[in-house]
C-alpha cells in the first residue's frame, strides 16, 4: 500500500516533523527510515545539548525565526513529556577591546530579536555568573539553557510511533525516483512507494536531494568535526553553566566553550575542522570518495583559499592539546592541560555553495514530490520543533 510521506533521517528534525505532521493529520499514513539502529546516532546525539536562545542569527532569518519560536515548544514539549531540562543562562565573553565593538553588535542583534534580559556585564559583574572567567566586557543571556536531545529524540521516536508512524531502523535509503503520483523508495530492504518525500538526511541529505533533480545541485554539504574535551571532576568548579567567547564573524561556528551538560560533567570545545568522511568522529577517519567530493567542489576551494589560515589554526589545535588549551585559557586562565581528558566529538553538516558560501541559514527546497531540508545545522536541535511545523504546513497542502 501506497505511503502518504516517507521521511529519510531519523535525527531529532525528521522526528519533529513526523510529530507535527501526525499532530495536524494523524490519518496520514508516515514511515520514517534511519539506517543506524538508533534514531539521534549522529548530529542530534553527539551536539553539546544547549538550548540556544536565538541571539547569534539575522533577524527575520530562517535560523533567527525558527530558533525562537523553536525555543519555546521545546521547552513546552520538555515539560509536557517530562523531559529533564535547564535554563541555566550563559555569559558571552569578550576577551579583547576589539571584540567589544562585535559584542555590541550581539548585544543590538538579540534585542532585535526580541530576547529579554539580555545584559552588558563588566568583570566583576561576571564573576557573579562565572567566577572563574576573564575578559573585558560580557553579556548575559538568560535564555540559554541545557537539556540531553537524545532523550527528546527518543520521546519523539516513542510518540509518532504510537499515532501509526513506522519507523524503520537499521534500514537504509539507497534510491529514489520521482514519479508522476507516488516516487518509489528504495531501500537495502525494500522498494516503498510515497506521495511526499521529506529528506532529513543531515550529512547526506545533498546525496539524497541529488536522486530528486535532474540538474546537479548548487550546495555540497561539507563535514566539519567539532571536537570536545571534559574537565576532570575535581576542576567541574572552574565552570557553572555555560561560557561562550564572542564568535568570529565570518564563520557559521560559535568557538571553543564551556557547557555544562544536562548527563553531568563540563563539556570544553568544539574546534572545527574539516572531517574526512561525512561520519568521521575520529581524526583519522577517512572516506576517499566523500573527501574527494568535498576538495573539489568549487565552492570548498573558494572557502580553503580565503580561510587557509584560519583552517590551519583549527588543524593545530585539533592536534595539539596545548593549543587547544590556550584557546580555553582566554576565558578561564585557571585551566591547565591536565585539567582537559578526551571527551566526545561531533560532526557538523554545513552546506557549501557554489560561491563559496558557507550558508549561514537554514536551506528549506520543495517541488511537488519532495521537501528537502539541505541546511539544518546547529541551532536545529532547539529549533527541531519548529522546523517540523515550517514543513508540516509545506507539506499538508497536499492531502486537504
């Protein structure tokens, strides 16, 4: 029998948007394929767990819009589901008299998107946050909190589960071909016919996009390994709730902080730097084919030509702990590089557009057949809810 949606990506935005599609038409017939034997095993499950408040993105963006709106039906759903979950707030660090003037920016930038409390702190006023912390002016933002997305995931998983959504795991999409009323899916299972596709496939979903368009597409969605430290228990004091530094403006990354998270301990990091296959969580992780793909596309060229230096910086200090450490040290000089034991990593699916773009918001493609969700990196996770009511409404068009 003939499927209404088939939704590609089992990470916590193909999950919200079976959620939301179930919740405003729960006769629709859904199957959601995730080819690990887990949903959340990548993005959404190996990310720092924060709930982002929505201050870093341009108003009236996609990010920005989702974001906020993403914020507060998470935390709506949390204590609906009973999800444990903390608005702990955070400071934004600004390290130099330079970084003031892009602090002040942040500053104009969440109050225009309607954040409130936000405040400028001096030293002294940070230490009542952040004892610990140096630098020459910060901000507080009492939105940010803390929450575990795999336990979100897994609700999600158990409740459109329970309203007739199958969902497949350990079954992978390898094939799609649109047709005239229904595309057929193609699984290393199974062939299963649909409507509406919906690609949630996070680091693949450029793959998954390309078997939908006779044209080859603009964007690449290009790996980058966030790589993260754990304090060691006894210096956990050194760290509150969470430290961020004013980020660099002409990159979609936040820089190296310090998380406390909602499982325990005090996350330090992530770098960014390029990973060597889509799933490479380790340095030496390497997929000849999908690193070809990525050093030559013309867009990853234009990037490593403009930002070799920066690039280079973050190699560095991917492999050199000390380095690492002494980016931690301009928010905390306390920190010692026996205080920093290996900690997790993370990989970031950021699209790359032709251009030579690292596309900053949130990229949303439909056509009649498929919706494809081609950027939806961090902060997707807070906004994962909202983002699955932003395609809900695309698709419920299509079966009044």
């Amino acid at each position: 029998m003939a499927l209404d949606v088939i939704i590609v990506g089992g990470g916590i935005v193909g999950l919200a948007t079976a959620h939301r599609l179930l919740e405003a038409n729960p006769a629709l017939k859904i199957a959601l394929f995730e080819k690990e034997a887990m949903v959340s095993m990548h993005q959404t499950g190996n990310n720092s767990g924060v709930i982002h408040s929505g201050l870093y993105y341009k108003p009236g963006s996609l990010k920005a819009k989702n974001c906020i709106e993403g914020y507060h039906q998470l935390i709506d759903y949390c204590q609906k589901e009973e999800i444990p979950f903390e608005l702990t707030g955070k400071i934004v660090v600004a390290s130099t008299q330079d970084q003031r003037v892009q602090l002040e920016n942040l500053y104009q930038r969440g109050q225009q998107n309607g954040l409130d409390g936000l405040k400028k702190l001096s030293l002294e006023e940070m230490r009542e946050h952040e004892p610990h912390v140096i630098g020459v002016e910060g901000m507080w933002v009492p939105q940010t909190g803390i929450v575990d997305y795999r336990a979100v995931a897994a609700k999600l998983a158990q409740g459109i589960q329970a309203k007739g959504c199958e969902v497949h795991l350990g079954e992978k999409v390898i094939d799609i071909t649109k047709g005239l009323s229904y595309s057929i899916v193609e699984t290393n299972k199974a062939v299963y016919e649909a409507k509406l596709i919906i690609n949630c496939a996070g680091l693949y979903s450029d793959q998954v996009a390309q078997w939908t368009q006779k044209e080859p597409l603009d964007v690449r969605i290009v790996p980058f390994r966030g790589e993260y430290f754990k304090l060691r228990k006894e210096k956990e004091y050194l760290v509150k709730n969470l430290i961020y530094p004013v980020p660099d403006p002409n990159f979609p990354f936040l820089g190296v902080h310090f998380t406390r998270m909602m499982r325990g301990g005090v996350e330090a990091g992530p770098n960014a730097v390029l990973a060597f296959k889509k799933e490479g969580y380790s340095k030496l992780g390497i997929n000849a084919k999908e690193l070809w793909d990525t050093l030559t596309w013309p867009g990853f060229q234009k990037v490593a030509a403009k930002y070799w230096e920066t690039g280079l910086g973050e190699m560095y200090r991917s492999f050199s702990k000390e380095a690492f450490t002494k980016a931690l040290q301009g928010l905390i000089p306390e920190i010692q590089i026996d205080d920093l034991v290996e900690g997790g990593a993370g990989v970031r699916a950021q699209a790359c557009d032709r251009s030579g773009g690292l596309l900053d918001d949130f990229s949303i493609v439909q056509d009649e057949k498929v919706i494809n969700i081609l950027n939806a990196p961090s902060p997707a996770a807070t906004s994962s809810l909202s983002i699955g009511k932003t395609v809900a409404e695309m698709a419920l068009g299509r079966f009044v």
